[in-house]
C-alpha cells in the first residue's frame, strides 16, 4: 500500500508541513462548493488499493469542516482505497461528551457515528478534551498528545523557579506529568462556573508567590477562565504567568482578553489554524508528531513510543 495524504480545507497548512516531513506530495484533490452550498470533491490522483490519511481538524467553521470529513472518507471509500485514516488535529464537539442535564445529546458520540459509518477505518487524534471519547468509537483511535512540544519550549525558556498551575480539578492529572516532566511544583486553581464560557476564581491551592507559572489546559476558547486565572495568580504574587495548550480555539474576544491580561505568553499548537503574528501568542507546530504517527500507522508499528 503505498501512503496517501489528502488535505479539506481545515488547516491546509498544516498538511503541507506533515506532507514535507513525510517526504510526499499531497494527493491531488478538488474539494470546493457549488453554487447552493453543497461540497464538491473530486480526488484527482489514483489511491486505488492505498493507504489513505485525511488532514482535517473539525475546527470553526465545525459543522463545515465535519461535513467536508465525511464527503472526502466517502469519496477515498468509492475510489478503493484500500485504508481510510481521519487525522482529527483538533476534534469539534468533544466537550459534549456526557448527558450534564435533562434533554441534552451526546453530540461527540454522534460525531463519532458519522465519522465510522462513512467509511473511515481509523482515527488518529491530538488532546481529546476527554479521554472516554476514544470509546464512542467502533473503530481504532490513536489518540496522542502535544505535550512534548509544548514541554520543549518551555525547557528552551528555561525559566526560573517555574510551578505549573492546573485552571481547574479535572486537569490536576495533566499538570502533574507536565510539571514532573519540567521538574517545577503543581498549583491548582479551584473555581466554580456559574453558566457556559464563565469562570469565578475561589482558591488558589500552592504557593506561587516568586515564581514564573504556566497554566496548563487542553484548548482555550472564549478565554475568559484563562484570563482570570492569570490575573488571580499574578495577584497572588507571581513574576511571570504564561498560559500554554493543545488547542488554541480562541472564539469571541479571546485574542483581546489575551492582550489585554497579566500573561506574558501564550504557546498553542497549529492543530487549528492561527496567524502566527498575534502579539502574546505562540504558535508550535505538531506537524512532526503528526508525521511520526502516521507513518508509524501506514508501517504497522507502535505509536506509544510518541508518548512523552
């Protein structure tokens, strides 16, 4: 089987950088809209018989991006390729992954529906925002992490008397391997939300008083939680507070919260596009990760060396 890459219009980018670290053009491929909306695909190269990966972060715009997914899966199906691998850099919708009220859908698992019954063998994944998404699926999920990419720029900061600050409980597990990774203390934040994309700080549980923290989440949206951790954790005393994430989602007035808060630096990776010029805003790329593991797929090896 020979290895095929096809890039949507998600990140384009990005697929060109896996492409260039693979060694490989990226299949020809017309993937466009006609007149009423509708997704035109056209694969133009030969994958008949080939192992095939999609590069397609479900990114804003989602539900275009998701829909995009599925019509190419099911294009590379119809044109015999031998194997279909969705490369999901960045998975939309995963923050519904539970019934959290009365009369609410688990739209992460419907995502994962759609993606399995268009034809898709296998799904190769950065960060899920909750690590039970990987049961939704029928199919393989190989799901990685950024963490070493974001590790190592933070070593190359080497920042003095550094604490890793987890914004909430749920991420407690994540800064703690981060923070032994970079051989700095945890500090965890305790907040309540009192409606959607809202955040109160109560408690700040650690001393950061001297040091330079790096709070550390999975993505960062609206900002508002972010922003305001920094700002308590600045209060409580800390020289430096840098924020860094697997996926730098960035809706509404995110940037200008950024811009205008405590932090010194925000490190994202590209899983989802951004203008790499934002003032605060560091944009690392995973396209090597994502090179190595999708090589390692096509050969049939083990991917758990990528785990840092």
């Amino acid at each position: 089987m020979k290895l095929k890459l096809i890039t949507g219009n998600a990140n384009p980018v990005l697929a060109e950088q896996i492409s260039k670290k693979l060694g490989i053009d990226l299949t020809e491929a017309k993937i466009g809209r006609f007149s009423d909306g509708e997704i035109q695909v056209k694969i133009i190269d030969c994958v008949r018989g080939d192992d095939c990966f999609i590069v397609q972060p479900t990114c804003a715009p989602v539900n275009e991006n998701v829909m995009e997914l599925l019509v190419i899966a099911d294009a590379l199906k119809r044109a015999s390729a031998r194997r279909i691998t969705a490369v999901i850099p960045y998975y939309g919708y995963a923050r519904q992954d539970r019934k959290a009220e009365p009369r609410v859908p688990i739209t992460s698992k419907l995502i994962a529906n759609l993606i399995t019954a268009s034809g898709i063998d296998r799904v190769l994944t950065v960060d899920l925002h909750a690590r039970q998404i990987q049961g939704f699926f029928d199919i393989p999920v190989d799901h990685i992490y950024a963490r070493p990419v974001l590790l190592q720029y933070f070593l190359d900061l080497k920042l003095h008397n550094p604490i890793v600050v987890s914004p909430d409980a749920g991420g407690v597990e994540r800064a703690r391997a981060f923070a032994k990774l970079l051989n700095a203390d945890l500090a965890i934040v305790d907040k309540r939300r009192p409606r959607p994309n809202e955040a109160a700080i109560m408690n700040i549980i650690g001393d950061v008083k001297g040091r330079n923290a790096i709070i550390l989440d999975d993505m960062i949206d609206t900002g508002g939680t972010l922003t305001k951790v920094a700002d308590a954790i600045k209060a409580a005393g800390a020289i430096k507070v840098y924020a860094a994430a697997s996926h730098g989602v960035l809706s509404g007035q995110a940037i200008e919260k950024i811009q205008k808060s405590s932090l010194e630096e925000v490190a994202i990776t590209d899983s989802i596009p951004h203008n790499s010029d934002i003032p605060k805003i560091k944009v690392l790329s995973i396209a090597s990760l994502l090179a190595e593991a999708i090589m390692r797929i096509s050969n049939d090896e083990s991917i758990s060396a990528l785990f840092v």
